[in-house]
C-alpha cells in the first residue's frame, strides 16, 4: 500500500496556496521512473519469498504479492541494483532499459 | 540473547502500507532505507522530525510530500528539543498511542545537534533520536563531521602527499550517549536489518529516551556503487570497523562478536573516499579497531 500520484494543479490565485508552512503528507506528484537505466526483473521461478530485497530497497518499491512472491513498483524504481545483488537465488535480473524496445 | 529475542520481527509481519515513498535520495541510498524500515516498525501514528538534511531535503519538495506520516523539519541544531516539544505537545493535547521520532544525519547529531539531544535525554523525555550515520555531511557536498573516520577523503579533508584525509577518528557517539544514563541505547547497520528491526520494536517499548545510531552507507559520498550500499554497510561490521551493541541499565552489551574479522581492505577499496590510502594509514585503522574491540570485548560481552 503506497500513496498515490495525483496530478498537481498549478495555483491560479494566492489563495490557492497552503495557507501556513503545512502540507498535507503523503502528497505525491511526480514520479521516478526516468531515473534508471537499468530495471530489476523478478523470477517468480527461482523467488522463495524471503523478502530480503523487500527489507532493503532504499525506495520501498517492493511488495509482496498473494502467492508469497515480490512484484515491484516501477514507477518508482530507481535502479540502485541493490535487491538483485542482495538476492542469494539470483531471482533478481537487472535488464536495460532499452532492451525492451528492440 | 533469548531475552532480547522477544522483540524479533519478521519481515513479513511488517506492516504492508509504505510511509516513506516516492523521495528524490539518490539510487542506492542506505539512510532512506533507514527511515522507511524505521516508519514501518513504528506505524502511522509518528511524528517525524527532521533537521537540516538529506532526508528533509528528499522528501519535502512542494508539493511532494514522501512522508506519509506526520513529518516537520527542525532547525539544524535543534532535533533533540524539537522533539521534546512535540512528546510534551501530544501529551498536552491528551493524545494516546503514539511515537516521537528524530532522524538526524551524523552531522546533526555528533556536531550541530550535540546539545539539543544532550538536553533531551537528561531531561527524560519519551523520545525516540535515530542518528543515521553516512560519515559525513553529505546533503551539503560531503564535509568532514565528527563521525568521519580516519584515512576519509571529504572536501574539507583533502587527501594528499601530507595528509591522509581525516586524521581523527569516529567521535563515541555511542558511547557518550550512554554515559548520560539512557533509558536505551544501540547501534545498527542497515548491512543488518533485522537486526535494526528487533532493536527498532524494542526501542518503541521502552519508556524514555531512546538513541539509534544506524550506520548507512552514500554511494555519492562514499563513491562507492549504488548496488554496493547493503553489503558496504555489511562489510563494516564484518571487518570490525563497526560494531552492532546495545546499552541498557547501565550495562554493556555487544550484539555480534565475530571471531575472525573480514577483511578491512577488502572493505576500503570498494570506496572511492579511501583509494587514495596507503598500507601504512590502512595500518593505523587496523590499529585503532583492535585497541577499540579489545576494551568491547574486556567489558562488553
């Protein structure tokens, strides 16, 4: 469960700011899939769903789906790597972006 | 251990909803990774504070807000008094259940934000102060901070024919902490996270104030990279340059006590900050950790 995009409305009055210093939190606008080159694709195959990559992506993207496995949010997903190199099984691949479109 | 078990947490009893999501940190980033598994464990009802760093700076970006749970940002050297505020203000407004959370980087803590957390822990008040550790001050182009170690190349402590880089070592952030008598104290690695998890959960029951000082790695600062973050911090503990304890009624105690240490150059050289180190710094590193694990282990276990 993670908070979802919404699109942002520019102010067209003054009033239309927050009034004080305050925002309402979990408010995302944007999004930070332009940040990789490379994107970790899961093996359902070879994941036994010890969620070590859940427990140490920086950017929380990993999930556990219903059959016990990992799926991963990539609309966030910046491509650190880090959860395809902790994985011991390998289940984690990290594929070029570009590759897809060939 | 058996007693301090009781705190574990597995990771799939954690809770599923996301209360740090969608920040602008770097690809790789170890101090984010503290901030999101710290949230998880203390749940919705969190009042974050956050001085002058790069957590702040990554999540409150108008009108992004990456914190999904209460969250403000503090004066640079005033996280310890903020959060004291915000403890006696929720009590005040009669509200039950709760928890008071500071995450402030090594700087914030050990130098700038020295006597604000002083001040909160001899005051007694039931807080939580997370002091997420990447060895510098890198929300403002990698400074040396009193949490640098020796042999670290920053832009204030160049490395050169002179001077290896920092010439200090860590400040005992840890240690000092515990001298003021803390309800509860540790240290952590995000190379570890379960560990961080059971001592997080204890931490949330512990009335008082309580310290967490996590070591996290900067694949910017470090130059190390990003994939390399988890292990990097791993590494540490595993070659002895940090050490995963616990201080609670006035006692000591160290979590792990490895019998052989990794190796440190295995550890330096995948970081750019330490290329420049020659056998006689690394040398002096080995050194001052021996002499340092020699008294841990004399009094600690």
């Amino acid at each position: 469960m993670r908070p979802k995009v919404r699109a942002y409305k520019r102010p067209d009055k003054i009033s239309d700011y927050p009034s004080t210093p305050a925002f309402e939190s979990g408010h995302l606008v944007s999004k930070n899939a332009g940040w990789r080159t490379f994107k970790p694709v899961v093996d359902p195959e070879k994941c036994v769903g010890c969620l070590r990559c859940y427990l140490v992506c920086p950017d929380g993207v990993i999930s556990r789906t219903e059959d016990n496995k990992v799926e991963i949010d990539y609309d966030f997903c910046k491509g650190c790597g880090i959860c395809a190199h902790e994985c011991k099984l390998d289940a984690i691949t990290m594929k070029k972006e570009a590759d897809e479109d060939e | 251990m058996t007693r301090m078990s009781n705190y574990n947490i597995r990771p799939k009893d954690l809770t599923d909803q996301e209360f740090f999501y969608g920040h602008k940190a770097c690809a790789g980033c170890g101090a984010t990774i503290a901030v999101r598994l710290a949230l998880k464990v203390l749940g919705e009802r969190t009042f974050s504070v956050l001085p002058a760093n790069c957590m702040s700076a990554v999540s409150f970006i108008y009108p992004q807000m990456a914190f999904a749970t209460n969250a403000m940002i503090a004066p640079f050297p005033a996280t310890g008094a903020m959060l004291s505020g915000v403890a006696a203000g929720a009590k005040a407004l009669g509200l039950k259940d709760f928890q008071t959370v500071g995450f402030a980087g090594d700087g914030g803590t050990a130098d700038i934000g020295f006597q604000a957390l002083s001040g909160a822990i001899d005051r007694g008040d039931d807080i939580l102060y997370i002091c997420y550790d990447n060895e510098a001050y890198m929300n403002t182009g990698i400074q040396k901070s009193g949490l640098t170690p020796y042999g670290t190349k920053t832009t204030t402590s160049p490395a050169g024919e002179n001077l290896p880089g920092s010439v200090k070592h860590k400040k005992n952030m840890f240690e000092i902490v515990a001298a003021h008598g803390i309800a509860y104290a540790a240290t952590a690695s995000i190379g570890y996270p379960n560990d961080f998890l059971r001592k997080l959960n204890k931490a949330k029951s512990v009335r008082g104030p309580v310290y967490l000082h996590i070591l996290a790695s900067c694949p910017t600062g470090w130059g190390s990279k990003t994939e390399l973050s988890v292990e990097l911090a791993k590494d540490a503990v595993d070659s002895g340059l940090w050490y995963l304890a616990e201080y609670e009624n006035d006692e000591f105690k160290l979590n792990v006590n490895p019998k052989e240490f990794a190796s440190v150059e295995n550890y330096l050289s995948k970081q750019g900050r330490f290329k420049h180190l020659k056998e006689e710094d690394i040398n002096v590193i080995i050194e001052h950790r021996d002499k340092k694990w020699e008294k841990m282990r004399k009094t600690w276990l």
